[in-house]
C-alpha cells in the first residue's frame, strides 16, 4: 500500500501537515513564476522596445 509511505508526513496536527505541502509546492512555485515574468518580459522587449516595468505611463 503507497499510502503507508506518505502516513508519517501528514498523520498528527494538521498545521504541519499543512506546512509541508505549502513548503514542497513553494519552490516549484517560485520557479515557475520567475521564468513566466521572464519569458513574459523577454517578449515585451523584443516586440516594443521595452520591457512592461521601463514603460512611461502618460
């Protein structure tokens, strides 16, 4: 059974249980959105000649 595996981390008070999913997502998560703003700037900047945070506002 693959669920025995997974008991010790989640079995006891639910603050940690909740804790370590937020701290196992977090990372990925992180990651994740750094290369969409990235990708997300690079494309700015190559199609208008500036990226989305040098842009002036009028």
């Amino acid at each position: 059974n693959y669920s025995y595996l997974f008991m010790g981390r989640f079995a006891g008070d639910s603050w940690g249980s909740f804790k370590y999913m937020i701290r196992a997502g977090w990372k990925l998560g992180c990651g994740v959105a750094a290369a969409v703003i990235a990708i997300e700037e690079s494309y700015m900047y190559w199609k208008y000649g500036h990226t989305h945070w040098g842009k002036e506002h009028h």
